[in-house]
C-alpha cells in the first residue's frame, strides 16, 4: 500500500494543511483529506503510516452517523461517487476524503476524560486534580471516573496545546457556549464509551472541535478517531497500570524511547512501528464498525 503523507490537487486551492489533514476550498464548502502523516506531541513525524488516513476519515465518517441526534455536523458529502466531477479526477482522494460544510471554528479544543491517565493521571499524582478539578483520594492509574470530566484546551498551530480553565473558555467563547460545548462533549463520550464498550473497547479520553454554522453549534474536524483518543482493548484492562491500546500511544512510546525531546524534528518511525500501528488503527476501525476496513 503506498502511503499519502500530502496531497497537491492541480487547480485546487490549499486552504490549510494541518497536523494530518489537507484542506482545500471549494467556494461555500471545504474538501477534507485525511493523509498518513503522523504527529505525537503535536509534531509531524518524518514516515508516514499507509493507510491511516483512509481510517480515520471513515471512523469519523461512522461516527458523525452515529452522533447525528445528539448534535448536528459539517458533513457535506461523504461517498466520492457522488463529489463533483472534477474531485472524481483525483482517485487518491476515495476514502480519504469529505465534503463539509464551513463552519467558524471555535477556538476551543472540548476534551472530556473518563478514565484517569496519561497526563491527567501525572497531575493527580501531584496535586489530586485534573487540569484544576479536585477528584477523590485514593484513585489509581486507568481507573475510571466517577463521572467523565471536561478539561477544555486551545489550540495550536503548531507548539503544543494547552489546557485551560472553564472558566478561561467562557471568556474565550463566553459562558453560554462553553456551558453547551461541556454539556455536548460530554454527552456525546458517554453514548461512544457505553457504544465502544460493548465492542471491546474502552474510549479513556478523546477531544472534540465544534463550530458555528447559522449561529448553531456543530461538530467539525474528526471524531473519536485514534489519533483524537485513547483506545484500549476491554478484554485486558486493568486497574493500577497502563494499558495496551489501539491508538498512537504505541508510537508515542517509541517516540520518546529514541531520546526525543518532543521537538521538531521527529525521529523516523522503523517499519514493524509502521505496521503495527497500521493493524492496531484497523483493529479499532473493524471493532467499532463490524465491518473489514477496505483499502481502494
């Protein structure tokens, strides 16, 4: 499988190239490309991983579909059959690639926390709090919350996010639309980790972008991916220790077992990091959707 680390559509014109995705415009709407580029720690690793992007666009395609009654979306066009003629002439973009809508982006990153890990679980340790909000004693690493929390962050360019107050995102976008981006963030975790569960696996945190379409709130971006999450197989969880998982934490590990010091440039990714991380992406995909992830 040849990988797609960038697009260069003749004739369109780039709108933005993101950590992953190639955006370009199409007058009212926005062609979404999910590439094979990588990133961990918010930088862009030098190999790409074949296939991945078709993966998360049809996973976030799925759950878009699944996510619809809890609050509306950017989705445009999803089936390439049915993009306008001159995208059709362009057949890396079948599977990789969406319609949308273009909404005004709100620069908020909505991350909801339902299990205590990663760099939550460093900061409990230290303060018995997660990005300011005070948790019970006495929890131990990956165990789950008592109720997932929403630890807003903004977003960056480039650098790496940060996580930010409520209250600092109520100023951002003001307290009405914050109160809203918490409450649909986290109802939308809920239905997904209830779903997920019953599919064999557990979805520890994820983060959701949304925008304004009309004046209304609609999800945007990717969802529920591995790249936006964390993915871990239900059948071995336990309590009190790291997990195996299906997401990029697999090359978050490598990543810094180099040395790296989280700045660009990142290392190279040797090929078993490569494969595997393209089986555990297509694990996830076939768990969640019961259906073969099919390459075109």
């Amino acid at each position: 499988m040849k990988p797609v680390p960038q697009t260069n559509l003749g004739g369109l014109a780039l709108f933005k190239r993101g950590k992953v995705r190639d955006v370009y415009g199409l007058g009212d709407s926005l062609l979404f490309v999910a590439t094979d580029r990588i990133s961990v720690y918010d930088v862009v690793l030098p190999t790409p991983i074949p296939g991945k992007g078709a993966i998360l666009n049809q996973l976030s395609n799925f759950w878009f579909g699944k996510t619809g009654n809890i609050v509306a979306n950017h989705v445009l066009e999803s089936d390439f059959g049915k993009f306008p003629e001159k995208l059709r002439g362009f057949p890396e973009l079948q599977g990789r690639s969406v319609i949308v809508r273009k909404a005004e982006m709100l620069p908020v990153e909505c991350v909801v926390r339902g299990y205590l890990t990663g760099s939550g679980w460093g900061d409990y340790k230290r303060t018995g709090e997660v990005c300011g909000i005070r948790l019970p004693a006495g929890l131990q690493e990956s165990q789950k919350l008592p109720e997932p929390i929403f630890t807003p962050a903004t977003k960056a360019e480039t650098g790496h996010d940060e996580n930010i107050s409520f209250a600092r995102s109520a100023e951002m976008v003001g307290e009405e639309t914050a109160s809203k981006l918490r409450g649909l963030s986290i109802s939308i975790y809920k239905f997904a980790e209830g779903y997920a569960r019953e599919k064999g696996i557990i979805i520890a945190d994820t983060k959701f972008e949304f925008g304004l379409l009309d004046g209304k709130i609609v999800l945007a971006d990717e969802v529920l991916t591995p790249d936006s999450s964390r993915f871990w197989p239900a059948s071995s969880y336990a309590v009190g220790r790291g997990q195996d998982s299906f997401d990029k934490q697999f090359v978050r590990d490598y990543a810094v077992s180099t040395g790296w010091d989280k700045t660009p440039p990142g290392p190279e990714l040797p090929p078993y990091v490569v494969e595997q991380t393209r089986q555990k992406y297509e694990e996830a995909f076939e768990k969640l959707t019961g259906r073969r992830m099919e390459f075109k």
